[in-house]
C-alpha cells in the first residue's frame, strides 16, 4: 500500500510539473480527474466515458416508469463492506422510484471519490507539488485537459502557413516538393510526422498562430545519401537538398516511419 502511494503521489508531480513546464503528457486520465482537481464532482456523463455499460445500466433505472420493476431489481442501499455502504445501514434500504436519483448519484460519487479518495488525496498532493502555480485553477475541466495531454484536432494548413525557414525560401523547389509531399499524406501520416518532428503527435493547447516549425535546408554533395533529421526540443527539421520529389517522399517517409533514429533532442 505504501509504494502504491508513492508512485501514485510520484506520477501526480510528474503531471504537475508537466502542466507547469508546459510539456504534454499524453496519459489517458478521464475528464472526471481534472474536475476534481479544479473542485467539481463528476456525474454519470463521466461514468459514461469511464464505463458505458454501467453507467447504461444507471440510465436505464433513471427512465424506468413502473415501481415494481424498479423493487423487482431488489437493490439496496449498502455495498460489498459496511465501511462502503452508499447509506449507514444502507442493506435496509430498499431502492425505490423515490430514491433511485440518489441511489445514481451515491454510486457515481462511489466511484469517483470514496473507493479512490485515499489515492486521489495523493495524486492531487503530487500535482500541487509539481505545480506551485495557481493559475491552472481558472480553467474548465477540459481545457486543463487539453493542456496537459494537447491537442488531438490540428489545421495541418496552419503548420505550413507558420513555418520558417533556415538556408532556403518557400520558393525553393525542394521545399515545394516538401510541401506537395506532406499533402498526400493520410491524417495518420501527418501525425507520425509530427511525432518525428516534436516527439508527440499532439499540438500543445496555445494559438495556432504561435505554432511554427523550422526547416533547414542541408546542402550535401550527394543529398540522396541522407535522410531529414528532427531537432524535436526546437521543432527543426534538417532536410537535405533532394533534386527530386521522388527521392524526397521516399526518405521522407522511411524518416517518418523510423523516427526513433531519426531525431535529436
């Protein structure tokens, strides 16, 4: 129990210094986490995300018109253990149309906060811990989501219209071929990409109009020899003067697809 409580604390100052350094971590938390860390308690919207089936179940007894068939699901009130009674003495508390809405609501809050309030107390104290600074406070749950885990949608029009560049123009015809090259990529292609490129295949959650990569143009006497390289902590791509498009997509792509070798931090 200990080392589970330090590594849950350990990982909620991993988050928090991950907000607080605005780097993204792409860890797949459910929107009911950032609402308890900003206050707000999830509801079964949030028990749809986490669970559909249960949660389904939840929406079925909420519509359900007729009192015996509610007393036919003979539920009640307590739990597994005394200490995780949705009411005191709650086996002596039949479900009823009357009482349905709080049963829902008790088993959500069940879920969300008194089976994980030890560990949440945890993660939340990593995450102050990682984050001194309060400003995270005045965001909606899933805009502080966004910022940390980044965006998954991104206008691939703005990456070329925000671009700069280093030892060349948009002129210049191997950049034309870059371009043309990186337009007949599928979405996913795009995303690999970007991974190549930044180490994430996600937009951190600022304007689009501040996101700009460089490309570098290296001149190498025999350029087809090269594959482009990815300076990730700056957003650089190194890209070799290919005299073709042919060549250009080829080691393009086996860049993309092999971009563990292929980047520099």
């Amino acid at each position: 129990v200990a080392q589970l409580t330090d590594e849950v604390f350990r990982l909620g100052t991993l988050c928090g210094m991950a907000l607080y350094n605005q780097c993204l971590m792409n860890i797949p938390f459910p929107l009911a986490l950032f609402k308890k860390l900003l206050g707000l308690k999830p509801t079964l919207d949030d028990l749809m995300e986490l669970s559909p089936t249960v949660a389904q179940s939840f929406i079925k007894l909420l519509d359900e018109d007729e009192e015996e068939a509610v007393r036919d699901l003979d539920l009640d009130f307590g739990g597994d253990a005394e200490d995780l009674d949705l009411l005191p003495n709650g086996k002596s508390i039949p479900l009823t149309k009357v009482n349905r809405q709080k049963y829902v609501d008790l088993q959500v809050d069940m879920v969300f906060s008194r089976s994980v309030e030890h560990q949440f107390r945890e993660f939340e104290r990593g995450f102050l811990r990682g984050c001194p600074s309060p400003e995270w406070r005045m965001f909606l749950p899933d805009q502080l989501m966004t910022l940390l885990k980044g965006e998954e949608v991104f206008n691939w029009d703005d990456l070329r219209q925000n671009a700069a560049y280093e030892y060349c123009t948009p002129n210049d015809e191997v950049i034309k071929n870059f371009w043309r090259v990186f337009a007949e990529f599928s979405v996913e292609q795009k995303k690999d990409f970007l991974k190549f490129l930044t180490g994430t295949d996600r937009i951190p959650k600022v304007r689009s109009s501040s996101i700009m990569i460089i490309i570098k143009l290296t001149r190498y006497p025999q350029p087809e020899l090269y594959f482009p390289m990815a300076e990730t902590c700056f957003w650089i791509l190194n890209l070799p003067n290919y005299s073709n498009i042919q060549t250009l997509r080829q080691k393009l792509l086996h860049a993309v697809e092999f971009c563990d070798g292929f980047g520099r931090m």
